[in-house]
C-alpha cells in the first residue's frame, strides 16, 4: 500500500538532502512536488491543500531557521502533519461499565463489512474479549451464512433470525446478556449506492442498539468515492470511527490520507489482507513512517511476537548454534515466516530498502514451491542433503512438481545460507571430513560420502 507516495516522496527527500540548506526556491519547489504526489496518490484536494499550506507556513518561520540540517527538518514536519491528518492518536477501544460493549458496522456492499466483522470478532478474542457477532444483513442472499462460516473460523459465535433488521439487532443484544458475551459486533446491511432506505434501516438499528461505536467499513480501493460513501454515512449515523479494508490491494492509499480528515472521525481499523490475521489496529504515526519510506519496524515485531511460535525459534537457534540447521528446520521456519502476512507486507515495514527492492516483485509461490520440494523428501534427506545424488534428485523433482534443476537450485541455496551462517558465527564450524568442531559447541556426527 502507499507505494506511489512513498516513492514519490523518496525521491523528494533525495533532492532536498543533496541541497544542504534550501532557500526559499528550494521549498517552494519541494512543496509542489509535494503536492502533486499527493494527488497522484489519490487524497482529497481540499486536504492536499491544508497539508501543503501547514508545511509551507512551519517550514518557512523560525523553525526551520533554527534546524543545522533544514532538509531533515522538512521531512519531520511531514512526517508529523501526515499523522496529524491520519488521525494524530490512535482510537483507543473502551468498555461499557455494564455488558456488552455494542459495536454497529455500516457500510456499502462489497466493502468487506462481513469480513470486517469477523476479524474485528478475532481481534477482540485477542483482548481476551468474547464477542458475539449479529448477523443483521438480511438483505445480502447467503450473508448470515457467510457469517456463520467466518465466525467459526476465528471463534465467535454468531445470531441471526429470519425476522428484520432491527428486531435481529435487538434480539442479539439481548442474547448477549443472556449468555454472557461481552462485546456484540452488528453487521448491518449494505447497497450499491448510498440510498436513503439504506440510511433509515441503518439508523434505526443504531437507535434499537444505542451501540458504543459505531464504524463505517470502505473499501480503500474506491479512492475519491471512499471519502463521499463516509461523508454520508457520518450524516445520517454520527460515526466514531472508519474500517479501512482492502488496503494491501491499493497502491496509491489517498483514501486513508482524506477520510479520517475530511470526516473528522479517526481510521480505527485496517484490513491488509484476505487472512482473518491480517486485521490490526490502525496507528497514523506508524503509517506516516510507513508512507514516507522509514518502515515500521515496531509493528513487524509486535506481529512477529504474537504469531511466532517462541518454541520453534528457540529450538531453531539452538540447532543454528549446534551446527544441526537442517531442511526440516528451514521448513518450520519458511512456516513461521508465512504465519506473518504477505511477503509484500513485510518488505513495506522494513526501513531503508531503496525503491527497487521495495517494488520487486515478490513471488509468494517460490515459498510454496520450496515447500513442496521439502515435503517430497525422506526425512534421511532432509536431515543430510548431501544423500540426494541424480536419481533422488529426479524422485524428490517428480513428488513436489518441479524439476531436478529446481530440486538443485533450492540444496544449493541451502548449502550457501548454511555457509554463510557458519560465517557470521551463528552455526557451528564443520571440520575436515565432514565432522563438526566439538570447541565450537558443534555435536559430532559421522562424515557422510556423496
């Protein structure tokens, strides 16, 4: 996501920094190309107006004025007016005093409200919530079901009645007193367009449920229109907040940049992906960091340390550090790695990479080719590649669809990583006959003969 921003202002930030100090030329000309990425990234003029206008006026005074390096300078005050525009804070969920906390998602269909509700549901299992989802889109052929199906997948359970709207709403409120579920997420019907039969059905579930927050679930992708569809819908409903969904699929992200601004209600939520997982809470000064190339590392770690299995990777080390890294590991491992999200994902959290790498193309069926190749082997095999000779080679290629020269290729790319492991000091040194240095906390096996 981002993607055309954030090369754009890289490229900004490379001239300015080459510059030492700017004159006033120098800023004017950075401001409006500035300004003419914002729009290519599809956020709202009014708003690219605002922003380039406060960046103009901070960087023009004495704040700039007092900086030893006024390029740098430059790129905080963006940075800091892009999280100001993105919301500032992010949303901090709270409970009510008596049980159950209501949620009430609106929206347009095919913005991915049901899917929405179900990993909003997922989210707050992980706060240790139990949440009740309340299948009131009865418009929707086959949306209870759909529901039903994606409440099962992450754990929640899910009512409905053949009734309407608003009598399902008010049943599953009180269902969620009855038995004891603290948090009721709505998932109300959706429309093409905005209608006003949407709006009246909408609000009166809304004043049948009094719900604590109400969001309005927009796809990313729809741009300029994401900003009208919640201008609307704040009217009619009083927002607290805006689900962002099908973020990973734009690569512009205007609407991100113009909602929360234009509507004065901050994005609570953002979906990156098609995985219940892939659902976080949405942080504006992250997402500035993310949108002027600086990565957000602090997000990859949180994600990393609640999807990581700690016990997989501690024993993976402590293999590493015996010199005993096997294939079997490097599976577990390219396991471990998927249970992050997209690759794609990832490689937008990491800080620093140039443009090139940061657009590569990332093929997520090389994992899944690797996996295979892995899977088609006998555990002998795995544990010692040095076994596999042609014919194996030929077996190994026929079981996981690829071809010897694949099979080759992936042992190695292992051997390498092996050796570079052994390098840095991470893996244990080999000795001379194939024997692992016992002074180096190496286990000693066996040579083994090709």
């Amino acid at each position: 996501m981002f993607e055309t921003l954030t090369d754009r202002f890289g490229e900004i930030f490379t001239r300015l920094r080459g510059r030492g100090r700017l004159s006033e030329a120098d800023l004017t000309e950075a401001l409006r190309e500035i300004r003419v990425a914002l729009l290519e990234g599809d956020v709202n003029l009014e708003v690219v107006r605002e922003l380039v206008e406060t960046i103009r006026t901070r960087a023009a005074g004495a704040e700039l004025e007092r900086s030893l390096t006024p390029a740098q300078q430059v790129i905080k005050i963006v940075n800091e007016e892009l999280t100001a525009i993105l919301g500032g804070e992010e949303l901090r969920i709270t409970y009510a005093a008596r049980p159950p906390t209501v949620v009430l998602l609106a929206g347009l269909q095919g913005s991915g409200k049901t899917s929405a509700a179900a990993k909003l549901a997922r989210w707050f299992v992980e706060q240790g919530r139990h949440p009740l989802l309340v299948a009131a889109d009865l418009q929707r052929p086959a949306a209870v079901e759909q529901l039903r199906v994606l409440g099962r997948q992450v754990g929640a359970a899910v009512f409905s009645e053949p009734t309407d709207p608003v009598d399902v709403a008010r049943r599953g409120v009180a269902e969620a007193v009855r038995v004891g579920r603290d948090v009721v997420i709505i998932d109300t019907a959706g429309r093409v367009s905005v209608d006003a039969v949407l709006m009246d059905e909408v609000a009166a579930v809304a004043r049948a449920t009094s719900p604590r927050y109400t969001f309005l679930v927009v796809d990313a992708m729809t741009g300029q229109d994401a900003v009208a569809t919640a201008v609307a819908f704040h009217e009619a409903l009083t927002l607290d907040g805006v689900i962002l969904t099908k973020l990973d699929g734009d690569a512009r992200g205007g609407a991100a940049l113009s909602v929360a601004k234009v509507v004065g209600r901050p994005v609570a939520f953002v979906s990156t992906g098609e995985r219940p997982a892939d659902f976080e809470i949405f942080r504006p000064g992250r997402m500035a960091g993310r949108i002027l190339g600086m990565g957000d590392v602090l997000s990859l770690i949180e994600r990393a340390e609640h999807s990581l299995d700690q016990d997989v990777a501690g024993r993976a080390m402590d293999r590493i550090r015996r010199g005993r890294f096997t294939l079997e590991d490097f599976q577990d491992q390219l396991q471990q790695m998927k249970r992050l999200g997209p690759l794609s994902g990832i490689v937008g959290m990491l800080p620093g990479l140039p443009k090139e790498m940061r657009n590569a193309e990332i093929d997520e069926g090389n994992v899944t080719r690797i996996e295979a190749v892995i899977r088609s082997m006998t555990p002998a095999e795995r544990n010692d590649p040095a076994i596999i000779n042609g014919s194996r080679r030929t077996r190994i290629a026929a079981g996981s669809g690829t071809t010897p020269a694949q099979v080759n290729d992936l042992l190695n790319r292992f051997k390498e990583m092996q050796k570079m492991m052994r390098s840095s000091g991470m893996m244990a040194p080999t000795r001379p006959g194939g024997r692992r240095d016992k002074r180096k906390g190496g286990r000693v096996t066996p040579a083994r003969s090709r």
